[in-house]
C-alpha cells in the first residue's frame, strides 16, 4: 500500500509547469486544472496530494513536514538555508543571482557599499566572502528603484531576461550565483516514505533528462 505524499507547488507559471511534469509522470489530479480558488486538490488513487504555496513559502511547508515534498527556487534555498533534502535541479525557472548598479556607477572599494535586496543572507556571504563592508538596505520589492533614487550604491536581486535593469538604466556587475528550480524534500518524510518520494524523484529526473536532450 502506497503512503500518500503532500507535494507543494509553488502558485504561478513555474507551478503549472513543474504540475504538468507530474502529471506527465503518472501522478495527475485533473481537478488541479480547473479555473477555481482552490488550494488543495488529491488523487487518492495515485497516492498524490497537491497545495498551492506562495512560492517563498514552500520551503517553510516542507522543513516543518505540512507538505513531504515541494519545488522551491535556488534563491529561497540559499537565503534561508532550510533543513530540507535538495534532490533534484529541475532546471527550469532558470536566472541569477547578481549585483547591478547604475551603468556609471563606479566603486570605490574603501567605502562601505549600500546593498538594496530582498536577500539580505545571501548578500552578506558573498560580501563576506569579498571581505567588504556593507550596509544592507531590506526591501520587498522594486529593487531595482534603489540604486536610481539614491537609497543604495547597488543591489543583489535576481535577474531573469535582464529587462527589468535595461528599462532602469542598470547593469550587473557580478554574478553571485546561477537559480533554478529544486525538487526538495522533509528529512522525516524522506526516512518513512522513501519509496514514494524515490518513485517521484527518478520520474522528474527522467522528465528533466528528456527535456535537455530535446533542446540539443
Ligand atoms: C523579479 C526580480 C527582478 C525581476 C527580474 O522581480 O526581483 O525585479 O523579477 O526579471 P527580468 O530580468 O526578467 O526583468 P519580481 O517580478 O518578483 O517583482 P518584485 O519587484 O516584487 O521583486
């Protein structure tokens, strides 16, 4: 008898996406597609259960157990460091993590840098790991208005198709780390339902391989 498994997908395009590699797998819940609010939709059939997350949320639902399984992006794993199983890269939702400042911006190196970003963690390691002074600016959101108004020298955002920086005359400077989506498991439901989550994790994988050969 095959145990449940309650998979968190984060709401939005990649969702849907990482939702249709699932259903691609043998694990769908046809109601899932349905233009409804709902949140939870299962398949008792096939052992599946799904919720629909905030994306940044996904990780807090499966350290603590809510949910055995989810797809969290890169970003989130690095600035909050959850103590969850990372198994899988699905190399989708691809982008980086980087430092923009406005084009004429030039450092100087003496100066403690003001960081604008929602990442605070993951700014201070790389400039810890730069041995430079900082200030880090918390904001939720606009980065990018920061550094144009003044608020800060630079900040440390995630840049996708790099239009969001073009249309507000900046530019990456560094690039601290490269995002992609992960398959991400509760190390409690990784122990108790190893096979399940196994069975999920070598059918994205195969997805995930089939894919990467279509694109050669
Ligand atoms: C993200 C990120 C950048 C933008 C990058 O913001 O923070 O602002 O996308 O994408 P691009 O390189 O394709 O332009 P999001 O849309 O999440 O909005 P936010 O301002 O609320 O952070």
């Amino acid at each position: 008898m095959s145990k449940m498994i309650n998979v968190a997908l984060p709401k939005g395009r990649l969702g849907k996406k990482v939702y249709d590699m699932f259903e691609a797998a043998g694990y769908e819940c046809p109601e899932i597609r349905e233009d409804n609010r709902k949140l939870i939709f299962e398949n008792q059939e096939k052992g599946i259960r799904y919720f629909w997350v905030k994306p940044s949320d996904v990780t807090i639902y499966v350290e603590r157990g809510a949910a055995d399984v989810g797809i969290a992006g890169k970003d989130i794993l690095l600035e909050y460091e959850p103590d969850v199983y990372e198994l899988l890269d699905l190399e989708m939702g691809k982008c980086r993590m980087a430092v923009a400042a406005p084009r004429d911006y030039r450092d100087n190196p003496e100066r403690t840098l003001h960081v604008a970003t929602k990442f605070p963690n993951i700014a201070r390691d790389y400039y810890a790991r730069e041995n430079r002074d900082i200030d880090i600016i918390n904001l939720h959101g606009s980065i990018e208005l920061a550094p144009v108004v003044g608020l800060s020298d630079v900040i440390v955002d995630i840049v996708e198709t790099g239009k969001t920086l073009k249309e507000n005359d900046l530019e990456v400077f560094e690039t601290v780390a490269p995002i992609s989506a992960r398959f991400i498991a509760n190390k409690a439901s990784f122990r108790f339902k190893t096979k399940e989550i196994e069975a999920i994790q070598s059918a994205l994988s195969a997805s995930v391989a089939a894919r990467r050969g279509g694109r050669k």
